[in-house]
C-alpha cells in the first residue's frame, strides 16, 4: 500500500519462474509470528459466491473452504467483522454460530459430544452483511461523472483486516490459501478481480454472476473485486497483458501509467529472478472514495484516481512523477508483500520500506533528469522528524492488534525502512544486494517471511553477516549521530568520529548505539573511506589540514552528523563544491541540530543565506530550503520582526524566481518545471506583492479560460489567491470545487481554501471538508491542512471537536483514529496535547492511542523549538543587518 530458508546462488540476470500452484515455502520464522487465531485449522482454498444488491447496499455469500485440522478441535475459531452467519456446516454437519463483533470473530462448535478430528475438511457458511460507504471491506463508490451524471461503483479495501467484512475467513497473513471468487453484479457493469474472467452467466433481474480463475496461494488481505460502468487501456509486457481501468469515459488518462507498467514490469522480473506469476495485471481508478493511495492487490492493483490518471492538459508535474512513483511502488509489491508476505504486522515495513525504496530505484532508472534520488532527502527528512520524537518505535515492532498495525502504516515503516534499505544496498553494493533478493524471493515465493530471513538471503549472497547491523537500524528506535573532531597532525587531518542519539524534546532517550555504515570523504579525492562506527571512537586520516571532509558522502546513510566548529567551517567554504545530496545533506542535518537544541539557527542561515552567491540551482537544495523557510516563518506568525524575515526569506528566493520565470520553457529540465511551483508559491507566502498580483490577474484570466494558465501552476496561483480570499474569492473557489470532475482538482483547489486566514472562511473549509464534496478517505487530510495553512489551528480543533460525530460517520477506522490526531498536531499549544490525550477516542484502540501520543509529543516539541526559533532567528537578522 502506498498513506511492507532455504538460500542458493542465482546466475546473474536469470529468470526464474516459479509455480503458482506450488505447495507452501520452506518453514521459516513466520511460522511463529503471532495472531489472534488458532492455529490448529488451516485453510488452503476458498470458494465464494457473493450476491451484491446495489441498490439495497447488500450482500448474500456462501463460501466453501478447505480445511487442514492438525489436532482434534471441538470449536473453529474464524474472522469476520459486521456479518451475519446465517448457517454453517463442516462436512455436512451443522455447527453451532456465536459471533463476537468486538473480537471481529465467529465461533463455530461441533455439536456435543464430539470433535473435529485432524485431517482435511470441508468448512460451508452461508452468510449476509452490509455494503456500506465508509471505504474499508467491501463498499460502494457514488462519484459523478465529468457531465454530472451520478454512478455507482462496488470496491474493495481489504489491508489491514478487512477482508473479513465480504466474506468470513483466516483475515491473518501468514494463513495464505487459494481463493476462487464468483460475485453478481448488475449486467452493465463490468467486473475486475486478481485473475481473469472465466464465465459470465446472466441472471434475474438484470444482473449477472462473473466468475474469475483461482487465484495463487495468498493472503486474504490482497483479495480484490471492483466493479461499475468501467473502460480500460490495454497493453502488454512481454506475454502479460496490463490493463489500466477507471470510469467510462476517463480510461484515456491511464495511457501513462499503462507506459509506466509495461516498461517496470520486465525490469521488476530481471531485478527480482522471479518472473511476474499471474496471467494478467490490472490498475484500478478509483473516483475518490477510497481511504488507501493505492494498494497492491495481487493482479488488480487499485488506486485513488488521482494516483493513477494523467491528463496532459489538466494535471501537474508533481501528478506526472507521483503517478509514476505509486505505479512503480505497487508493482514491487507484486513481489515483495504479495509472492513473498511478511508473517505478521510486526514487519509490515518489509512490504512498505521495500516497495519504497523500489519505486525510487525504478523511477531513477526510467527518468534519470528527474533526479530522485536525490530528492529522497526530503522522505529521509520526514521519517527523521518522526524518529526524532519519544514517541517513535523500531522499524520492526511488537503489533498486538489490527489497531495497532493500522498504526504502524506510517513514515517508520515506509521512509525509514526505504532509507535503512538503501543503505545496506550501499554498504553491500548493487549486485551483491541484489542478488540476495532474489535468493529471498526464491526461498519464500508463495509463504510468508520475516526480516531475519531477509538477513540469512543478503549475508548469504555477499559473504558478509548483514544481520548484526541491520538489526541495529530495524529492531532498536531513533536516530544514531555520529560526532565530528577534527585536529591536525603531522600536516594530516585527523578526525575521530563518535556516535550518540540524535533525538528532539526527548531528555530521556535511552543512549543506544548502532552499527553506523559511514562513508566519508572530499568534494574533489576520490579516496572515499567507509568504516562501520560502532560503540568504540574510530579515527579517520585525510591528506592536508585545509580540506573539507563530508561525512555520510551521497547521503546513503540514516543518520545525523554534528561537526565541530572547525569541520563546520571548512564545509561551508567548500559547500558548492559538494554533490546535490551532499549539500541538501548539510542543511537537512544543520536544521535539525537546531531543533534538538544542540545548535542555534546560525549555522543554518548563512548556509542559506549564501545560496545565491553560490547560484545555485539544484531542485533537491532548493526543496529542503524552501520547505524550512516555510517553517520557519509558521514558527514566527504574530511576531515583529516576522516581515523582516519575509525580506531576507524573498532575497534568497528571488534569484530563482528571475532564473526560472513565470513562464514554462519548452526546453527546460523537468525539475525546474517542478521547482517554479514551489518558488512562486514560497514567495507569496513571504508577502512579495509583485507575485501576489500577478497571481490574482492570473487566475481571473483561468476563471474565464482554464487554458489560460499551464497546469504546473494552477496550484500556486490558487494557494496565493486563496491565501488572500475574500468571501467572494472563496466563492469562486468553491464553485471550482463543486465543478472539479476527478480528485486531483478537488484536492488542489480546496487546498487553496484551506489557505484562506479570515477565521469566517476558515470555518467554512472545516465545514466543506466533510460536506460530501470530498472524497471520504480524504475528510482527515483536509481538515489537517485547514489546521496548518489557516493559521488557526487551535480554533479548527475546536470546530472538529465539536462536529466529529457527524464527521466520524463518513470514515473508515483508519481514519478514526487519526481524526483528532491529525488536527491537533497541527497546534503548538500544550493544552491541546492534554485534551487530545483526555479524549475518549484516543484509548479507544491501541491505534488511537499511538496516535494521539505522537501529535501531543508534536505539540509539546514544537511549541519549544518555536520559542527558541524567534529568538535565534530575531538575533541573527540583527547581527547580519537584515532590512
């Protein structure tokens, strides 16, 4: 989802093709993970019939499954969440149903006296349910169609635990089975599941019952049937045929994920030795109503429109790379999370750190002028910042409950397991790494597997014990630093390097230690060294006592560097010379020494204030500039000298501005395409009314002819128009809304709302957020960037507060949890922290409460990073004459 043996050497670039119908992978540690089921009844294969009513909105199932009892058994304990078992029998015989809906099981007991004896069985329910709206389980879709016309579309969202909820069944990963499905739908529609169509039988009432191939061993979560008035695009990659579907009538804005698949998969199945399994893969456009971005369901991969449709005329750049970017993570997921399953939650970042890291890896390789990789600073950022915090867990955590591993979907699991994957790549190297991925794949194909099985395939194929250190970055929380000392000897640089914990607001961080894979070196030899600093100082010697040496060299490595005064300066002498990453590197890390109370601001700013005598140019520098500019002036509102600062955060900007014009050049590089956006929008948040007015004729001009303006700046234009709304500006931007035929456009222009700071409009956006105009899966994100860009994020809460049982009805338990959360993080005052923390819903699950400790701890870390910030930064202004 996009919101994770038995080893023998493959020939370099061979393919390998393994059987579906193959029995399960050598026993490993998943066969241990823990679980709410007994594991004394297995199932091997499902059969399910279920009878949707759209227009009642619900469903009739029967289900036949077999069954494998290890031991004699008097009771069958099995999922199911909202359903009805109407009768159940095993072999024939009846058993008797009790139901446990806080459990989310049903009990079935063979009749007194007798048991279940050990062998194979055959399990029969039959059942009913509802199909609600809220998108988790199985649910309708109600959109509208770019002319207005109103249609229904049946989904499915089964990850974490959903599955459960169209038909009863072992809803636990490690409990893989063959599923083969039937489903009735009205005739007009047209149905998608992982594998193919194999029948279509009309029946009554204008319906028909489609019947789709048995799929291979699996997990339940990765079942998938969607069905509506659907077109597609078709293609092919090799013998497999892709196809992209969505609404009738939009199939064409799928033509370039379509160009993406085709060309992804023959690099996934040279990359991974295991060619792609299943006769078929398809990617869903879902109109809006969906809680996921995308998810990975084996063969019928579905996604929130705006993930997957392209429209050359009407989306923007960042559309085109995040389209790309979902397109790629999802299929890495074909292999890692689908033909190769974590054993339980604890190591979902197997599936999501993995697919991360691929979907950069992929992308690189295809569109190498759009320089991912080093634009992964600001992923590594993000799950910095979190890791930072008390309240961050290890990569691989103890999950009790599916509340819990609902939690667990978060920047640890997804950006730290990208960053730590990307780092033992580097320390092994590219083959070498590679190589044990496909040992893995082989090994696991069709079971389950667990990190130390990643770690047995890695060490066997690069001779060297990964293990060790990995589970230094996996099992342990937080951040290692490694500390700089810099001294000359004998006309050498000398540097000892130290490590420690990097954390923020966190006095009592437990002082662990990691194995630090550190590659250090000069903007010019390339005599690069690379040391694994463990518990004991290690020295490093460099030629000359004039050079700057930059340790964590590429940024590969998931840790923080602090340098002594010494080291520091000779870097920001030599800071231009350095690589992209090295020098987004520098200023990411500065950044953070000043959060966690280790540096003042200083530092920092005359980095940034030297950009544009350096000229430079390169996107990833001015993104993490540009995004802790923005920070920094939040952390200064209501503050005298915060128009001081918007002069000096305009004077570093407007050289870009001048650099990159308004206009889009038909020859310039894709990242400045990406990057205008974000200076324009920058510079109207620092009040320069020379932008703001061209903004606002701009889009008066769009009002009238949406051709007007190229679709790489309708959301800057917006977001500055919006920011300065009044009541008949937001009108007009609403309008926008309500017309906006597909998610994308709804999302960016609300967004420009969310902007609006009179606390009159303000509310009007809490309210439209959740007034049907949004897609459910997006009520939370919305209402969060109303708290962030308003202004008044206190006053948000308030209003959520006040509304959330009405708001609650439209979301799914994934958003349930974050609801409050979401909103409060936003706010720097500790008194939200407290009722956030005093709320009932946050211990209503364990995911709530994950939730809301991790925004109170935001809260309380940020409302002391602000008040050091406006000193430090009031203080530097003045000593460096800052008009």
């Amino acid at each position: 989802m996009r919101h994770i043996l038995s080893v023998f050497t493959l020939v370099a670039g061979g393919i390998a093709c393994v059987s579906p119908s193959q029995a399960a992978a050598p026993a490993s540690s998943s066969d241990l993970t823990p679980g709410g089921l007994p594991r004394s009844v297995v199932p091997s294969a499902y059969r399910i019939s279920v009878d949707t009513d759209m227009k009642a909105l619900v469903l009739k199932g029967h289900e036949d499954i077999d069954l494998t009892v290890t031991s004699p058994v008097g009771r069958i304990v099995l999922n199911q969440a909202g359903l009805k078992l109407e009768a159940a029998t095993v072999d024939g015989t009846p058993l008797q149903v009790t139901q446990d809906e806080t459990a989310q099981t049903a009990t079935l007991t063979v009749p007194v006296p007798g048991q279940l004896p050990a062998g194979k069985h055959v399990l029969s329910i039959r059942y009913s349910g509802p199909i609600p709206q809220t998108p988790n389980g199985i649910y309708y879709d109600d959109y509208r169609t770019e002319k207005g016309k109103k249609k229904r579309m049946l989904v499915t969202q089964f990850e974490v635990a959903d599955a459960r909820r169209m038909f009863p069944s072992w809803d636990e990963p490690s409990f893989k089975a063959t599923y083969q499905l039937s489903v009735r739908v009205p005739r007009s529609y047209t149905a998608v599941s992982n594998m193919p169509v194999t029948s279509v039988s009309k029946e009554k009432g204008d319906t028909k019952y489609v019947n789709f191939a048995t799929t291979p061993r699996m997990s339940s979560y990765l079942l998938a049937v969607v069905a509506g008035d659907l077109g597609a695009v078709h293609g092919m990659a090799g013998a497999t045929p892709i196809n992209v579907y969505a609404p009738s009538g939009e199939e064409k804005k799928g033509e370039y994920a379509l160009g993406a698949a085709t060309a992804i998969l023959p690099y996934y199945n040279q990359y991974f030795g295991v060619s792609y399994p299943l006769p078929k893969l398809d990617l869903i456009a879902i109109p809006g109503n969906y809680e996921a971005g995308a998810m990975e369901n084996w063969g019928a991969m579905t996604f929130i429109d705006n993930a997957v449709l392209f429209d050359p005329k009407h989306s923007s750049p960042e559309t085109k790379e995040w389209v790309y970017l979902v397109v790629a993570h999802e299929m890495a997921h074909q292999w890692s999370g689908d033909l190769v399953t974590m054993g339980w939650w604890n190591d979902i970042w197997l599936n999501e750190g993995f697919a991360s890291w691929m979907e950069t890896k992929a992308t690189n390789h295809f569109n190498p002028g759009w320089e991912i990789w080093p634009r992964q600073h600001s992923d590594r950022e993000a799950a910095m910042a979190l890791d930072a915090q008390s309240t961050t867990h290890p990569i691989q955590q103890t999950i009790h409950d599916v509340s819990e591993a609902s939690s667990a979907f978060d920047r640890i699991s997804y950006q730290k397991g990208e960053q730590v994957i990307r780092m033992i790549e580097n320390w092994l190297g590219e083959d070498r790494f590679r190589d044990g991925m496909r040992e893995y794949m082989q090994a696991h194909a069709y079971g389950n597997a667990t990190s130390d099985d990643l770690w047995k395939a890695l060490s066997h194929a690069s001779g060297q014990d990964v293990g060790p250190l990995a589970r230094t970055f996996v099992e342990q929380p937080g951040i290692p630093q490694v500390n700089v000392a810099r001294r000359c000897v004998g006309g050498n640089t000398v540097l000892t390097l130290t490590q420690g914990r990097f954390s923020i607001h966190d006095p009592h961080a437990a002082p662990l230690k990691w194995k630090v894979p550190v590659v250090a070196g000069t903007a010019t030899d390339a005599n690069v060294q690379k040391i694994v600093l463990g518990k004991s100082p290690v020295t490093l010697r460099v030629a000359g006592c004039d050079q700057a040496v930059k340790i964590n060299l590429g940024e590969n490595g998931y840790y923080r560097t602090r340098y002594d005064a010494a080291s520091l300066a000779l870097l920001q002498k030599d800071f231009a010379s350095f690589g992209p990453a090295d020098r987004a590197n520098i200023l990411g890390d500065e950044f953070a020494l000043f959060q966690s109370g280790q540096a003042s601001l200083k530092d920092y700013l005359s980095l940034v204030a030297n950009l544009p005598a350096t000229h430079e140019n390169d996107i990833a520098v001015w993104q993490d500039t540009i995004s802790h500019l923005m920070a920094l002036d939040t952390m200064m509102t209501g503050t005298p000298a915060q128009a001081q600062f918007h002069d000096f955060a305009r004077s570093v900007l407007q050289g870009q501005m001048q650099r990159l014009g308004w206009n889009v050049r038909a020859d310039e590089p894709f990242t400045d395409t990406l990057l205008r956006p974000s200076v324009i929008r920058a510079l109207g948040q620092f009040g320069d009314r020379d932008i703001i007015a061209e903004a606002q004729v701009r889009f008066e001009k769009y009002l009238k002819n949406q051709n007007s303006l190229p679709s790489s700046l309708i959301e800057p234009v917006a977001v500055i128009v919006g920011s300065e709304a009044t009541e008949k500006t937001y009108d007009q931007i609403e309008k926008v809304i309500r017309k906006a035929p597909d998610t994308e456009q709804k999302l960016r222009f609300f967004g420009a709302l969310a902007s609006a700071h009179d606390p009159a409009l303000m509310q009007r956006s809490v309210a439209l957020a959740y007034s049907g105009i949004i897609p459910n899966g997006r009520i939370v994100m919305s209402l969060a960037t109303v708290a962030r860009r308003s202004g008044h994020p206190d006053q948000v809460w308030d209003i959520v507060l006040k509304n959330q049982d009405a708001i609650r009805k439209l979301l799914a338990p994934w958003s349930q949890e974050k609801l409050l959360p979401a909103v409060a993080g936003e706010s720097v005052n500790p008194d939200i922290a407290t009722a956030l923390l005093a709320n009932p819903s946050s211990n209503s699950s364990r995911g709530s409460l994950v939730a809301a400790r991790q925004a109170a701890d935001k809260i309380r870390s940020n409302a002391e990073i602000y008040g050091r910030a406006r000193t430090d930064l009031t203080e530097w202004m003045q000593s460096n004459n800052v008009k």
